[in-house]
C-alpha cells in the first residue's frame, strides 16, 4: 500500500488503496487524544470538550454581534475549568449564560474594542519605525483586551520594556503589553523530509514544502500550499514515482501565502490529518477568522513535524519585518508551540474535519525550539479558488472561503486589500479575479 502525502493525493489513495477515511467523530476522536495528554484529562472528556468547541462558535458568533460596540475579545478557557470568557468594554454588567454545555463568562472594563485595537495596529504599531523599534512583531490578544508587542531583548534594554510600552499606548491610543522575543521568525518551508517537492526559483535549492487542503475554481481541481515553496512542484512516491504539479498562481503579500497546483487526481476533499499513520479526513466544512477565538484547539500536519495539536494564541498577528513580501497585515493567527519545524509550510491546520487554514511561519528560539507558528486562514483563498468540501456545494463562488455571509467577506476582504495596497513593496506574484463590488489589487 502507498502513502501519499499531504491533500492533494489523499483522494487519489483513497481510491487506489481502498484506504478507510475516518468518520468525523473518529477524526476528533484523535485530536481528543492530544487534548486529553495536554490538559491531563480523561480522552472521553476531551472529545465532548472538542464537541462543545465546535457547537459553540454560532453562540459567539452571535455575541459578537450582540456585542458589536462593546467586544473587546472572546476566548476559550481550558484550566481549571472549560469555559468561555467574554471580554467587553464598559461597566455595564451582562449575566453570565451558556451553549452547547458550556460556560459563557462575561467580564468588563476593557479599555479598547478588539477592532480599535486592531485599527490601531494597522495605523501605528506595525510600520511606525521611526516612533518604536523597528525589530517588532505586534498581535491582538483576545484574553487580556491588549495588543502584544514583541521587541528583541537588545531593543528592550536600549530603550527600556516600560518606555517602549508607554510610546507605544501613547502612539496607539489601546492598551499595550511588551514582551522580550528574539524575533527569529522566518517561513516554515525549505528543509525537511517531506514529498512535495520543487526547485526554488530565487536559491536554486531543492526545497520540500507540505500540501494543503483541496481546492476547486469550479472548473478545476488542485492543492493549496505556501506560496513561498517552489513554483512547480514534484510529488515523489516511495518507491520513486514522480508526479508533476503544474503551477496555476501565487498570492504573497501582505495578508496571503498561498499558492495552487493542480492535478485532476485531486478529486475529493480528503486531506492527511497524520500522513505516517495514514490517517485520511473528509474535510466537511471552515472555519472563518472572524469566529476564530483564543484558545481554540486546532490541529496541523507537517511533513516535518508531523501530526500535533495546540491553542490559539493570537487572532490577529503581523509578523516581524518583510515576510510577506513587505509589512505584514494583522490577519494571521498564532498557534503554541513547540510542534513546528521548517517542512512544514503550506501543511493544514484544522480539528476534526474542519479547515482553518495553510501554516506559513514559525517564530523560534535561538537554540531553535519553536514558540508558536502562524497560519492563514482560509478565508483568504484568493478567487475563484476555494475549499472543496463534502456536502452542498457554496451558492456563490466569490465568497471567502465559502463564507455564508457576503457582507462580512466583503468587509473582511476589504480590509485586508486596503491594508495591501497601502503597504505594497514588492511586485503581486500573480493577479486573481477580484469579487464584486471588491476595489482591485493595486500593482506597483
């Protein structure tokens, strides 16, 4: 029997092998094992947890909403009891309620709205070198209502943590936490064990990435992976058949890294959740970035790194410096190591059978230990591309990751695409029909 890896030849496999696909119960089942060994409960009690996870995000999703002017974050509690916290600006008090299970705690006295912060990031925390150090990463954090600053341990002692801290809400308006990072960020691709390979345009290099999750344009069907992982790309069997992937597109700047392949094996939404154990997944639906919370458990596969599971730390994270073809928009979200290596690139992350997004980056130590790794979510597929997904296909092919809600892709999207066209740097890596009523991609 054959392994394939990565989603691009899950389906193939599945055919050819006659390969059982997990249930999406045993799917999850799993991931609650890995939930269970870190939180030290029993597996029965990490599979209803990761149940209650998924059956929760309509609750907040309609906080959200219900909150609009006051919502300042919500997050997932694991320890010493499952809940989620509700942050919200204001004193007015707001009792306490729950869904599917599970506790909804509602706290006040926030300083700032998650969007003011984000706002002001986008404004002054990200490109402002001449006012903060100019080694920064900055990320929204949704458990204390405070926008994270990272600055290197050089930088802290030359200006001080409590004055860089203080410019900083000065500049801002938000609150604002410091933490001492080295800053040692850099894609996860180029090295590694993995199969799907290629030649790196700029090193010459032989690199080895990690597939994503299954794509269609409607007409057509192919992978996702990093857009920073070779153009044209090679699956390499064991026993030495290769298999070309055409190249169809790049996206990589400022709030994407990704890039599709084709193959017209790529004909089921099956991914590898667990490529050495061949553990195939259907994958049935998304999850979009604006009801991504902190604390969320999610799940990645990397060729390098393999099959691990951790939380969400940060929703809305620009990474440091020129990684994403210029300054990075506050898009990404953050992920707790230390199950990340260089391979993994373009590896999807997910629970159970639901995608929420194409791993990018890793930000490590100097000894080399990962800290956390960051993903884009799948919202920002670039169109007509999209997730091929069990079940109903999406009534319009323009909307973020199949986004139900076409009000909310569009404002999502415009955000991003202002933030781009504002801070473009380098040359679009390629050009993609543009949704309605969306303002178009600015070329420099």
């Amino acid at each position: 029997m054959r392994w394939l890896p990565g989603s691009l030849f899950a389906a193939f496999a599945a055919v050819a092998t006659a390969q059982p696909v997990q249930t999406q119960n045993e799917a999850l089942a799993d991931d609650a094992i890995q939930y269970a060994a870190q939180f030290g409960i029993l597996p029965d009690e990490a599979l209803q947890r990761l149940k209650a996870q998924q059956a929760s995000v309509a609750a907040t999703d309609a906080i959200a909403r219900e909150f609009a002017d006051r919502l300042a974050g919500i997050a997932i509690e694991h320890a010493p009891v499952f809940r989620i916290v509700v942050l919200l600006t204001g004193s007015e008090a707001v009792a306490d309620r729950s869904a599917a299970g599970v506790p909804i705690v509602f706290r006040t006295g926030a300083k700032a709205t998650r969007a003011q912060a984000i706002d002001a990031m986008r404004k002054h925390l990200i490109d402002l070198r001449t006012e903060l150090p100019g080694a920064r990463g900055a990320g929204y954090d949704q458990r204390t209502g405070e926008v994270l600053l990272l600055v290197t341990s050089a930088d802290a002692q030359r200006f001080g943590l409590e004055e860089i801290r203080s410019r900083a809400e000065q500049v801002s308006g938000v609150p604002v936490r410091v933490v001492v990072n080295e800053l040692i960020e850099s894609n996860l691709g180029v090295d590694g064990g993995g199969r799907v390979t290629g030649v790196s345009g700029v090193t010459g290099r032989h690199n080895v990435c990690t597939s994503g999750f299954v794509v269609t344009d409607g007409t057509q069907t192919g992978i996702a992976t990093a857009a920073h992982c070779p153009d044209e790309l090679t699956y390499e069997d064991r026993d030495g058949t290769t298999v070309p992937l055409p190249f169809a597109g790049q996206w990589g700047l400022a709030y994407q890294d990704v890039q599709v392949n084709l193959s017209d094996k790529a004909s089921e939404p099956l991914f590898y959740s667990n490529r050495g154990a061949g553990t195939l997944r259907r994958l049935v639906s998304w999850r979009n970035a604006a009801s991504t919370r902190a604390g969320d458990f999610v799940c990645h596969f990397g060729e390098s790194s393999g099959y691990s599971c951790a939380t969400v730390e940060l929703t809305d994270y620009a990474p440091p410096g020129d990684l994403c073809g210029g300054p990075c928009s506050p898009t990404w979200v953050t992920v707790k190591g230390p199950s990340c290596i260089p391979g993994d690139s373009g590896g999807p992350v997910f629970s159970g059978g639901i995608a929420f997004g194409i791993a990018k980056g890793v930000n490590r130590t100097a000894s080399g230990r990962c800290l956390f790794y960051y993903y884009m979510s799948t919202d920002y597929l670039p169109p007509p591309w999209r997730l091929l997904v069990a079940g109903p296909k999406p009534p319009r092919q323009y909307l973020r990751a199949s986004d139900p809600n076409p009000e909310r892709a569009r404002r999502h999207r415009r955000q991003a695409l202002r933030f781009d066209s504002s801070h473009r740097r380098a040359r679009p890596v390629a050009s993609a029909p543009v949704p309605p009523n969306l303002p178009a991609p600015r070329s420099s």
